[in-house]
C-alpha cells in the first residue's frame, strides 16, 4: 500500500527548529526550514545530513516551503541551500519573501558581527538563496511538477504566513503552523478548504490553552497605558521588532484615534520601519478592520506614531515608546529603562515572555532592586505590568481548523511534547494521531483511488454486445488488459501492441457416465438432458458426434472394458470457465433415467 | 385649443360627476394591438437567423403588452417555438411567456395546458428550466385554481428526474411553491388529499432530494421546504434528522439554507423528544437544535455564522441551562482551569481590592483539571457567543450582539450573565458595533444593575472621539440602574470630563445626568456636600453660573432632590437663587422643587404641574370654542368679524405656547384664521371701489397679501403633519381663493388682453382640478367660495375674461368663510439647529475659493422623510443662496417622531475684507401636484408684480421651518 511518510528534523516534540520531511507519492518535500533560538552549536540547524551524508541535497528534495518568516521557520535556509547546497525551488508568500531576508540578515549580524562566529552563512549567501524563491499567492495552485501541486491558505498569525496544502495525486498533506483563529489587530482569521487531507500537520504550541477573550487582554493594555497617560507618565514597552510591535502600534494608533488622545507615541528606530514599510505594501493579508479603512487612510501609515530619538527619553510630559529589544537585557529599551525606573508615574509594560536572567524576568518576579554594571544598583519604582499577546493558536483553534480541513489523521510538531499528549489524546478520540520525536518517521498508508484510462474502441465495442446503454449506478464487469504504463484497450489490440500471438486456453475433463446406451444415443440422451436444462444457451448436436453448447465441446466414448461406463470428453475454453465447471458438475451428477 | 378645453370642462360638469377620463388613453392603446402582434409574427417570420429572431424577441420584450392581446402574443410565440430549432432562441420565448404571464389582468390559465405541452419534446435543459421557472410564474398568477396547481405539481414530479441540475432546481422550487402536504391543514371543501392519491406527498419528495447530489439542488430542495413552511403547510418533524446532517455539508449555501430549516423545525416543535447519538439520554428538540446551530457559530464560512448567529437570537424557548452554556468558554492554561478575566475582575469587586493584573502570572491558572471533562471537538453551545463576539468578522459580531439582545430581553438571568460580555464589546474595534453594543445594553437596562467595574468601562467609551458612540452612551446611562454612590460619583467625574473635552455634547450630558439624579436619589444624597464643596463652618466661594460643569453637578443635584426632601437643607444660600435661574432658563432639566421659604414659586410651580391632564383637557375645550366662535362670522364682511379673528389668533398663539400637546393644532388653526384675515383685509380695501387706471399703488397690500396667503397655504399643507383630506380640501380652498385675489387684482392693474385668457384659463383648469381631486369632500364646502363657482361653472367657461372676473370679484365678496375641524392629532414639524450656536465671535477663516466645512447639528421633530425633504440653506451676506442637500445617512432616528441631523456643509466664497455673518438654516422641500402650476404661475405674473421686492430667501417648493442660525465667516485671499 502507499504511504505517506512525515520525519520532523527538527520541531518534532520540541518547539524551534521547524523542519519537517515529507515523503508523498514519491516526491520529497522540505516543510520550514528554521533555527533554534536557543541553541549556538551544530544543534542551531536541523541535522541535513539525515537527508544525505555528503553532497547537495538537490537530488533528494523536489521542493521546500517555508511557512512564514520568523526565524525558527526560516532561520537554517541560506545554510541549507548555500552551504549544504541545494538548487531547487524553494515556495513562500510574497511577504515572506520581502521580511524574510531582513530578518535572515538581521540574525546573522549579530552572531557574526556581535558574537564573533565564523563559518556562518554571509550577506551573498542570503541574497543567492532569496533568488532561489518563488513567492506564492494565495488560493493560488501551483505545479511544482506535473505531479506535486501546492496550494497556500491565509493562515493569520502573522503578516504572510501560510498554511499549506500539499497534493501529488490523490493524496494530499496539509501543513500549517501557527494557525491563528481569533483575529488579532492586524491579521485576520485562518480558512481553509474542506480539502479533506489524509495528514494534517499543525503546532500544538499552546495545545493545553485556551486563551480567554482577546478583547479583554486588549482592553486591560489600553486601560493601563491610559490610566499612565492621564497621570502624566511615560510608558515603555519593550518589543521584538517584528509582529507584536506592529499589533501593539495599530492597537495604540487606534485608540489614540479613538478617544482623541495627544500623547506622543515614539518608536525607536531600526529594522522595524523596514518592515512597517512591508506591512503597508501587504494590506490585504491583514484583517478586516484594517482592509476595511485602507480606503481612507493606510493603517499601517501611523499618524500618531513618530520615529524614537535617544534626546527624546529626557522630555517633559507623558509619552509612550515602544523600544527594543523585548526583554530589556541590553539597548536602547534597556536605556530608556533605566531613565525612568525611577519615577513610578511610569510604567513598564512586557507584552512578550522573558528568559530567565534577563531585566525583564526580574522585574516581572518582582525584584525591586536591580544591580547593574559597575556594582551600582537600580531602585524600580516604576510599574510593571505584563501583557499576553500571542498570536499562536489555543486548543480550540486547532479544532476548528481540523472541522474546516477534516483531516484523516494528524500529526502535531511545535509544542512541547507533555502538552501535546492532552491535544493528541483529544484527538484520538475521533481519529489518529501522531506526534514523532526528531528523525522519527511516521508512515500513514494511504488509498488512494487509482483512475484507469479506457480506450474508446473497447467501450464501443462493449456498448455493442452490452445492449441497453450502461446504468451508471450499477456496476458492470467488462473484458479488457490492463497495461500500465498507458490506457485499457482491448486484449486483441494488446496483443497486437505487445506482439504476442493470442494464446488458448482450453479446459478438458473427463466425467465417467454408466449408461447401457449406445454411444449415440448417450450423446443424444445428454443433448435432450442439457436442453431441458439450459434453456437460454445454444445447444447444438453435431453430425460428427459431438454436442457444442456454446463453444464447450463434449464427447462420448465408452471404454474398452465395460460397454456400459461411458467417458465424456469435456472441452472449454477459459473464458467459459463458468459454464464448464457447471456443466462437469452437473454430468458428474448422472443422466435422468 | 382653449375653446377645445372650455367644451370639455363645460361637457364634463354637465353630466354626472362620474369621471370616465381613463377611459380615452385606453382606447387608443387597443387601437394597436391587432398590428403589435402581427409585427411581432412578421418579425419573426422574416428573422433569417437565430441572431436576427433573438433581437426582434429582445426589442419586443422592451415594450409593454396591453392584457387584451397577451393571450395572442402567447399563441405566436408558442407557434415559433415549435418551429424553432435554436435553443437560445426557444429560451427567450419561454422566458417572455413567464413575463407576459405577469401582464396585469391577464390570466393565464388559458395558457397553461400549452406551456405544459411544449416541456413534453423539449431536448435542452436550459430551455426546460426556462420553461419550469415560466409555469413558476403562471402558477403564482393563478393561486384560486388548484386544478393548474396539481396539474403544476405533476409536471415538477415528473421532471425531478433529469440530468440537470437547473431542471431540478427549478422543479423543486415548483413543488415548494405550489406544492401541498397531503393532509392539507384546514378542512375545507376542496379535498386535495382525494385527488392527489396517486402522487406521493410533496414533502417526502422534496427531502429525497436532501441527499442530491448536486449541492444546488440541495439548497433548493431546502428552499422549497422552507417555502412549504412559509405558505403554512405543516413539515413534518421526520426531516429533522436529515436537515441536521446537512449542517455539516461541504458547501455553505447549503448549510446556511439547512440553519434555516433547523431554525424552523425547533420552533414547530419545541417540545418534542429527540435522543441523544450515542448515548441513551434524550432532550427537546429545540434545545438539540440550539445546540446544532451554536455549533456553526464556529462554520468556516462567514456567511453562515452570521446567518447561525442570528437564528439564535430568535430560539426564545431554549433552556437556561443551554443558554447559559453559550457563555461559557472553560479557560485552560497547561491543563489548569484559569479564571476568565471577568471572574477576576468580579472577585476583586467582591473582596475589595483595588488594584488589578500589577504581578506577574497574576492570572496564573490555580486547579489541576481533569482533562476528561475538558470537551474540545463537539463543544455543542458551549461558549458559542464567546465565539461570536470574537468573530473576525464583524458583521458576525454585530448579529451576535443582536442575538445575545433578543435572547436577554426574555430572561433576565441570562441578561444579568451576558453583561460582562455586552460591557466588553464597548471597545471593538469597529464602530458599528460598539454603537450596537451599546444600544443592546439600554434595551436590557431594565433587567441590570451595573457593577462599579463594569461602569468603569462603561464610562471609559466616553472619551470615544465618535459623538454617536457619546450620544448612545449618554442615552445608556439615562437609563441605567448603578449599585454604589461610587457610581455616581464616578459616573459623574467622567462625565465631566466628556464635557470637558466635547464642549459640544452639553446638551446630552446634562440630560444625562437628570435622569441619572431622578433615578438614584438616596446616592446622591451622601454626596451632596461634596458636590456642591459646601462646607460646615467656612462659606465657600460661589461657583460660576456660567460654567456648563456646574450645571451639570446642579442638574444631578436638582433631580435627585425632587423626591429627596432632606436633600435641599444641605444648599448653601446661592444654590437657592441657582435654582431659581436655572429653574427659568433650563427647565426642562430642572424639576420644580418644594424648597422651604419659597412659598410663591412653590404655588406657582403647583399651578404649573398640578393641573397635569385636566389643563390638556380644557385647553382643547378653549380651541373648540374658538373655533366655534369663529365660525359664527358668516361673511367675509361682517363688521367686528376682523376683530374676532385678530383676538382669536392672539389666543391660539398664546395656547400654543402654553400647552406644548397643543402648540400643532393652535397654530394651525391661528395660521388658516390668519390667512382669512389678510384676504378679508384684501378684500375690503378701498381700493375696489376706485376706477382701475387710479388704483396701481394701493394695489401692492393687496398683492402682497394675495402672495402672503399663498404661501401660508403651502405651509399650512407641508408643514403640519396629520392632516386628513378634509383639511387638505380646506387649504386648497383657501389656496384657490387666493389665486381668484390675484387673478381679479392682475385683470384690475395690466388691461392686457391676451394676459388674461391664459391666466383665467389657468384658474378655470385649476377650480376643474381642485374638484376631482376633492370630490369626496364637496358636500362639506357648502356654500363656500368653490362651491357657489361650481354651481355656475357652464355660464364661467363660456363668458368673456372680463365677466369672468367681475363674478370672482363678487363671489369672494359674498363667499362664507369656512368652518376648519380640527383633525385627531395634529404637529408641527419643527427644526432646531443646535450646532453652530451662532454665539461665537471668532470668525472661520479659510482660504477663499477653497471650502471650509460648517458642522451642522439640529433635531427635527415630526418630519416625515426628512431624507427627501430637508435641506439646508446658506444665505451669503451679499444674498447669495446656496440649498445642499444632506446625506441620507445624516439623518439619525433617535425617537419614534424625532429626526436628528448631523452633517456638514461646504461653504466656499470669494475673499470679503472683513468677516462677516452668513445664515445657515433648515428647508423643508415639498413637491405636489398643484406645487408646480403655482411656480409657473409666479413667473407668468412676475412682470405684473413688479413693485413688489422678492420675498426674502424665498426658494421654490421650500419651506423655511427653522430659525436661521448666523455664523461668522472669514474668507481670506489666497497667499502667494
């Protein structure tokens, strides 16, 4: 039987690291191709060398997709195809592939340029291995090749990112990871077809939450950042630069609309204006709300958001800046930090999770005295507030996902593996469920409907003999060779193409009769005896002795020793097997006297 | 053609007043039919191709068929399509036997048999449900013959078989149409159920095809089904199950039509028993139902969660228990239950801690669950509002509001459990539905008590720079019940501070705040001093009268004292004499109050509210007086007749401005005696006893008057709302008495001939008018102007200009003056611009040549369509005028009878050197039949009108209604 076999490289049981092999109807396909955050050893990118264990991968992969920008699904990509080599088609959307390199140039900035690291993918690396990318639209199909059809979904979460449906033949995988249901600020909410896929592959990184309103986490944010306002502090949000920030702009941009407010609102330079730049030019992959008013003004062209100077941090008055990075252990977030620390008007506000060691982790475990550098301590008086925002998706997303596709089976990656047992446990219930470990191969058989060709002589023919026209509900069994490699047609024509010369095949028995008869008359006490019986066949008695009932012969001889044990010569051809067998039967069964 | 005319007014008055004018138009119109058809046929008989004979049937159906001949076009067409053998062709004319059938008197059961014929050799499938949807149409022209409607049937039966999907589309939607259930519901004569024996019952056919497999064909059996349900025929509860397992079809039509066909099912049969699928366990249909469509809150298509959202708001009869399962939504954090937010924020609430979410993992998830009990696939209603109001759509969101409404207002438990809900949705990010929102929330006010934390996000959407978003929510709080005199004071604080920020929402605020005083007497009451900073020992210094925030403290404080009678011995001494200001100026917010030692404004105050529905009573007494005595002058002449009316107007404006139920009837009938008066003025002028060439200048009062009344009638006619025709009749009369004034005063001043025919043409035509417009009403003018004309209308039409005047002349003389019955209910459309106040000294400046945008506030009262009929006017200092017309989405409806208008105006003008004022106000539009002859009228006699200015801003079919409102512009030259 067929199967469709799925090995995670990394992401399997573990979160970081996205990459996922999967091997359907004979073709190969890389899905993410992603770094571990976490990691700066070998362990950093999925081991290739399970693929193959020198040389380029090109033979071995037909395509990779990558789902959507953020570094654990993309982050191994110039290393894969510039280092490890690969030359095939890499597919993404058209935002991916306009934030992705920034990202990827970004990365290796600070591992190479910061942390010093040799042998890292360089700046022509990143640009050879974009050239290798052909962007996707969505709902669009495209044929990898004549047999390997991708099809990308919206998928939310954040700007560009893709769910994909993967079909070579009849079998099919679906692929998303961060599938985000409940619309946050800017994108909209996940669809799919009912596309019915034999796997469902999905990220179970929040499978044992279910998150509470998105209103309510909303509404808390802008109640505190005002409250600080109209007492006159400033508030510090530390961000990423990419995703969140944006939400949390058009959030703020919003409400300062909304409810007439002056207050500046700064963010600190850098990448991000590169990518606020693409989030404007990719308005329709965000939600309704912001396609709704792009007619009037473009959202994401901020009119109360003005770029971050250092000399601003000193000015009188209330302010809001978001600054990075996220979890204020250095720069500019971590300067303003300190400016402000002391006054508690302020506010610090942590939309994000923090590691452990960082300014962040502390302050959000309620450490009021921070030592800096140089053995001088940092009174906090300012508030600390901590904010969820995520854009992954809870149980119930992933539900409603598997409603809109109704997968036959599933296999989650992304999460951790205690949490996903609950989510696969759930699952199970309904149908199967896998979740490997690393360069654990899963095999789910498929059956796939396979359609045969029928040439166009043999079904006339077939109408011919057939009679009334065939009933498409009922089944109808017909004659015919089946050669693989092209069409049905009909035996002679596949005798004549392959050059073979029609072979028959003829049955013969031998049935012992007692009959006191004559040889003759035994021959004709058996045709009288097969006309009563067969009635709708032909029976013909011969003049040379034989009875034909169709085209089975039958003879009579009697033995040498006794006149009256006759022997009956049976003779039929395959095709009358039936008939034959029965009618053996039945003269085994004796003559009526 | 003035002779022609003549005669024919003269032929018609002689005879009967029957009016058998429609008659001529008819004849001339069967006069073509014979050759209509002909040409069609010819037409069709000469097309060579399938091209030519498609035009000819495409220009044919543009022009309409007279019912006479329909029956013979029909034959043509059908004898074409015998003979046609091109499809597109064929299906024209089956499309154009459908719209022929539609012909108004045209019954098309002569027909049918041959319609029916032709579906028997017909190949094209296309064709067939062209026909099908054609016999659709004849059917629904024929609904009294259940002979065609079986017959009907039988050929949907026989057709539901066919290959396409468009034939069995289009049968299906026969047998919905005109299909019965067997057993028919009402036992009457016809006994179908006899007749109909060998053919299946319609029902069970249509829900074969549940399970076609054609996903349109689906849709439509589900349509037709609905369709049967419409027309009153009974389903049956068997097609329950089925409807059910077509909710999780793969298209979405036709898992929106089968939402539908639950919906309507569970409200047949709320009651009934189903079970349960795997398990043994049983509930009523309606809850299953319930449970099914909350289900498709969470469909993948939007559509059909908006249409599963909305159905649930109408399934009043679910149980509690499911309905308070909608809001559930279990939170889970790494397999440990977390409190909702809403959970938090009420245990604060409950233990009184102040602050919220300032520590980390604050909401960190407390017990371990069990992950059995957590249900993640089949989750049924659970949380499916939850979902709703989280929807990405928000039109999704909106009908979940509307939902979560309806449901609400019959249980007050689950509007007391949906608050935290309806509270939340005050911050979406859409306008719309916050708006909603919020207007839901008034509606259930009745059943809710707000917590101070839920009014805390309450009063935080004041801020919202949208007014209607300020406006609802200030409607919201006038009727919202709070728990604590926190509330109020919180309540109170950012209210404030909405005034602050939009000085504009003055109005609505304090209205506010009345009610919100008049509802919580006993918490204000602790607040008092605090409120009005009086302190025990110290006098504090008087606050600012003129200080809108004040006001507003002093409204609340005023309202809630009116049935607190220990509040006002906590007033300082000028809160006193504030009262009584405010008491003058503002009294419709402030209530009178029995305030110790201000004995006299206390009786007057009795006076005022004490006689409450008896003075209503008495005053309509008055007016019928009046007008009875009125009516007592017989003649325009009658001496001490002018002074009657004079005193009787004077009364009618004064009761008007006492009794505001009223003020619409005493107007009118002040502004109808009003316009007796001036023509009776008019009338006795010395001016009719002078020779005419003498008489130019004494002329222009009575002009003018003549003018004045007509414009009077226009008013009375447009600007009152409630008139009956009886009234109509009465202003018309009084309209056409005008025009005889201006007629005999035109033939007095302008000897001019010619001039003279038209305009006693005009009067003539205009008296013929005026009689078949009002026939029903003639016997109620007797004796009065119109009447005594009627009498003698033959010796009119055939005398001489002259004469003709001369009678008028005499006639108005002599002519009574009409009784005026007052109609039932009777109001004035009144518009009062609130915004701009024109208070402002601070002229607008702009750049001349470019536009600046005049915000634009009023309130319309008793205006019906104010979309059609209001318009705004500029008048530019240099006269100028300017009528825009606003939006229809400006108008808003916040009251049965109240119209509010919210727009903007686009002034642009020329630099002035100084600013200057220009007057905006409010037009109401009219347009009638007699509107227009009276605007060609004007402008036939405007030459003889000479001497008179313009009336100022007069506009055409416009009626000022309004009081101009002067704004300061300033219209700069443009730099360079």
């Amino acid at each position: 039987m067929p199967e469709i076999k799925v090995t995670p490289l990394g992401a399997g049981q573990d979160v970081g690291r996205s990459c996922i092999l999967v091997s359907i109807g004979g073709k190969n396909i890389m899905l993410d191709c992603g770094m571990h955050m976490g990691y700066n050893d070998d362990r950093r990118f999925p081991d290739f060398s399970y693929i193959t264990q020198n040389g380029r991968l090109t033979d071995f992969l037909d395509c990779v997709i990558i789902s959507h920008f953020h570094l654990d699904h993309c982050g191994a990509l110039p290393y894969m195809s510039e280092m490890v080599g690969y030359d095939g088609p890499i597919y993404m959307t058209h935002p991916t592939k306009a934030i992705c390199p920034i990202l990827l140039e970004d990365f290796r900035k600070i591992t190479v340029d910061k942390k010093g690291e040799t042998n890292f993918f360089t700046s022509q690396m990143i640009k050879d291995c974009m050239k290798k990318v052909i962007p996707l639209n969505l709902h669009q199909t495209v044929q990898v090749d004549d047999e390997l059809e991708i099809k990308a979904y919206y998928a939310g979460h954040v700007l560009g990112a893709a769910m994909v449906h993967i079909k070579v033949g009849s079998e099919s995988v679906v692929y998303t990871v961060s599938v985000n249901k409940f619309a946050l600020c800017h994108s909209g909410a996940a669809w799919i077809d009912k596309c019915r896929p034999d796997i469902l592959i999905s990220e179970s990184t929040y499978a044992t939450t279910i998150r509470d309103s998105k209103r309510c986490r909303e509404r808390d944010f802008l109640k505190k950042v005002h409250e600080t306002i109209e007492r006159g502090g400033k508030v510090l949000i530390p961000v990423f630069a990419l995703g969140r920030a944006q939400e949390l702009c058009i959030l703020l941009e919003t409400f300062w609309e909304r409810m007439n407010l002056k207050a500046p609102i700064y963010f600190s330079t850098g990448l991000t204006e590169k990518a606020n730049h693409y989030y404007k030019l990719f308005i329709t992959w965000t939600n309704q709300k912001i396609r709704k008013t792009f007619v009037q003004r473009n959202m994401f062209e901020f009119k109360h958001i003005k770029a971050f100077d250092r000399s601003y941090a000193d000015n009188p008055g209330p302010m809001v800046v978001f600054a990075t990075p996220g979890m204020l252990h250095a720069g500019q977030s971590l300067q303003i930090f300190k400016k402000w620390a002391g006054n508690d008007k302020n506010m610090v506000i942590m939309p994000g999770y923090c590691v452990q060691g960082t300014i962040g982790h502390k302050i959000l475990n309620g450490q009021r005295k921070l030592e800096m550098e140089g053995r001088s301590t940092l009174d906090v008086k300012l508030q600390v507030e901590y904010m969820s925002f995520s854009a992954h998706a809870d149980a119930k997303g992933i539900m409603q996902l598997i409603r809109m596709a109704e997968p036959r089976n599933m296999l989650l990656v992304h999460g951790e593996a205690a949490k996903m047992e609950f989510l696969k446990g759930k699952i199970e219930q309904e149908f199967n469920c896998y979740m490997p470990a690393n360069g654990e191969t899963v095999a789910v058989t498929t059956n796939p409907s396979v359609p045969v060709d029928i040439s166009l002589n043999l079904l006339k023919r077939e109408m011919t003999l057939g009679g009334p026209l065939p009933d498409p509900k009922k089944p109808r069994t017909m004659h015919g060779t089946l050669i693989m490699k092209e069409n049905l047609v009909s035996s002679e024509q596949a005798l004549k193409e392959l050059g073979l010369n029609e072979h028959q095949l003829r049955f013969t028995c031998r049935v012992q009769l007692q009959d006191p008869h004559s040889d003759s008359d035994t021959l004709h006490r058996i045709y009288t005896h097969l006309k009563s019986v067969l009635k709708d066949y032909t029976i013909q008695h011969l003049p040379d002795g034989t009875v034909m009932v169709e085209s089975i012969v039958i003879k009579v001889s009697s033995s040498a020793e006794d006149a009256n044990a006759k022997v009956l010569l049976l003779s039929w051809s395959y095709q009358d097997e039936d008939l034959g067998s029965y009618l053996s039967s039945l003269l085994k069964k004796g003559l009526p006297t | 053609m003035a002779a022609h005319l003549k005669k024919r007014v003269y032929e018609e008055f002689s005879k009967v007043v029957q009016i058998p004018h429609e008659e001529a138009p008819a004849k001339k119109l069967r006069l073509s039919k014979p050759s209509k058809s002909a040409a069609l046929h010819i037409d069709l008989c000469k097309a060579a191709s399938a091209t030519d004979a498609l035009q000819y049937l495409l220009e044919f159906a543009r022009k309409p068929v007279e019912a006479e001949s329909v029956e013979g076009v029909i034959r043509i067409l059908l004898e074409h399509y015998y003979k046609e053998t091109d499809n597109s062709v064929r299906l024209k004319i089956a499309s154009l036997l459908g719209l022929l059938s539609k012909t108004n008197g045209f019954s098309p059961d002569c027909v049918v048999d041959d319609v029916i014929n032709t579906l028997g050799n017909e190949k094209s499938h296309q064709v067939l449900a062209q026909l099908l949807e054609s016999l659709l149409v004849i059917g629904g022209q024929l609904p009294e013959s259940p002979a065609v409607r079986r017959r009907l049937v039988q050929v949907a039966c026989k057709l539901l078989s066919d290959t396409n999907f468009g034939v069995r589309n289009k049968c299906l939607q026969l047998l919905g149409f005109l299909g019965t259930v067997e057993t028919p519901l009402t036992k009457d004569g016809e006994g179908p159920s006899s007749s109909l024996g060998g053919v299946r019952d319609v029902q069970s056919i249509i829900s074969t095809y549940f399970s076609d497999q054609d996903p349109r064909v689906r849709t439509a059996a589900l349509k037709a089904m609905l369709q049967l349900h419409e027309r009153g025929m009974k389903i049956h509860q068997i097609i329950y199950e089925q409807a059910c397992r077509l909710l999780s079809d793969d298209y979405e039509q036709v898992r929106s039509a089968a939402v539908q066909m639950v919906w309507v099912l569970s409200q047949l049969y709320p009651e009934s028993i189903v079970p349960i699928p795997s398990s043994n366990e049983e509930i009523r249909l309606v809850d299953d139902a319930f449970g099914k469509i909350s289900h498709m809150v969470s469909d993948g298509s939007w559509m059909v969660r908006v249409q599963a959202t909305k159905t649930l708001g109408s399934m009043l009869q679910v149980s509690p228990h499911f309905l308070e399962q909608t809001l559930d939504k279990k939170l889970m954090s790494d397999l440990r239950r977390k409190r909702t937010a809403h959970e938090r924020a009420k245990e604060l609430f409950a233990s009184g801690e102040f602050s919220s979410g300032r520590k980390w993992a604050d909401d960190a998830p407390k017990e371990r669950l069990d992950t059995n009990t957590v249900n993640l696939i089949a989750s049924g209603a659970c949380g499916a509002f939850v979902h709703g109001l989280e929807d990405e759509m928000f039109e999704v969101r909106i009908a979940a509001v509307e939902a979560l409404c309806q449901l609400a207002r019959s249980s007050p438990s689950f509007a007391e459990k949906c608050l935290d809900f309806l509270v939340d949705m005050f911050n979406d990010e859409i306008e719309e539905v916050r708006l909603q929102s919020i207007h839901v929330l008034r509606e259930i006010s009745t059943h809710i008590t707000l917590r101070e934390d839920q009014l805390d996000t309450v009063l935080a959407v004041l801020e919202d720079s949208s007014r209607d978003i300020r406006e609802a929510l200030h409607e919201l709080l006038c009727y919202t019940n709070v728990s604590t005199k926190e509330c109020i004071q919180l309540a109170l604080l950012e209210l404030l501070k909405n005034l602050n920020k939009y000085p504009t929402d003055r109005n609505s605020v304090w209205k506010c705040l009345k009610f919100l005083g008049s509802r919580h007497p006993t918490l204000v009451l602790p607040l008092v001093p605090e409120l009005l900073s009086t302190h025990p020992y110290f006098d504090t210094p008087e606050p600012d009268m003129d200080d809108p925030a004040y006001i507003a403290v002093l409204v609340l404080v005023f309202n809630a004292a009116k049935s607190c009678p220990t509040m006002p011995a906590l007033f300082s001494d000028h809160t006193f004499r504030h009262y009584a200001y405010l008491r003058d100026s503002l009294s419709h917010l402030v209530p009178p109050l029995r305030l110790p030692g201000r004995k006299q404004v206390y009786s007057l105050d009795s006076v005022d509210s004490g006689c409450g529905s008896g003075s209503v009573e008495s005053a309509k007494l008055f007016l019928q007086q009046s007008l009875n005595r009125v009516s007592t002058i017989q003649n325009l002449e009658t001496p001490g007749a002018q002074d009657l009316l004079n005193f009787t107007i004077r009364d009618l404006q004064r009761l008007g401005e006492l009794q505001t139920e009223l003020a619409g009837a005493a107007d009118f009938c002040a502004t109808f005696l009003r316009c007796q008066l001036l023509l009776m003025k008019a009338l006795q002028e010395k001016l009719w006893n002078m020779a005419v060439p003498l008489c130019p200048k004494q002329n222009v009062t009575a002009t003018a008057a003549a003018q004045q009344i007509l414009e009077e009638t226009y008013k009375l006619e447009f600007l009152y709302n409630g008139l009956e025709s009886r009234q109509v009749a009465t202003i018309h009369h009084v309209r056409l008495q005008a025009k005889a004034l201006q007629l005999v005063l035109t033939a007095r001043t302008r000897p001019g001939l010619d001039l003279l025919i038209g305009s006693c043409e005009k009067f003539l035509q205009e008296i013929e008018s005026f009689q078949r417009m009002f026939l029903t009403e003639l016997p109620h003018l007797q004796d009065s102007f119109v009447d005594k004309l009627l009498e003698i209308m033959p010796r009119l039409l055939s005398c001489k200009p002259v004469e003709l005047v001369k009678i008028l002349q005499t006639t108005l003389r002599q002519s009574g003056l009409l009784q005026l019955r007052l109609p039932e209910q009777i109001h004035r459309a009144t518009a009062t611009i609130i915004e701009p106040t024109g208070e402002s000294d601070n002229p607008l400046r702009f750049t001349s040549g470019l536009v600046v945008a005049l915000d634009i506030d009023a309130t319309l009262e008793h205006v019906q369509d104010p979309q059609d009929k209001v318009k705004v006017q500029v008048l530019y200092p240099d006269g100028q005028s300017h009528v825009i017309h606003p939006k229809p989405a400006d108008f808003r409806k916040p009251g049965p009878t109240r119209h509010r208008l919210i727009t903007q105006v686009y002034l642009s003008h020329t630099a002035w050197t100084e600013p200057s004022q220009v007057e905006v106000r409010l037009l109401l539009a009219y347009s009638s039949s007699s509107s227009s002859p009276s605007s060609s009228n004007k402008s036939g006699w405007s030459d003889s009108i000479d001497g008179l200015p313009p009336a100022e801003a007069a506009v055409e079919g416009t009626i000022p209604f309004s009081k101009p409102v002067k704004v300061f512009i300033m219209p700069k030259p443009a730099r360079r």
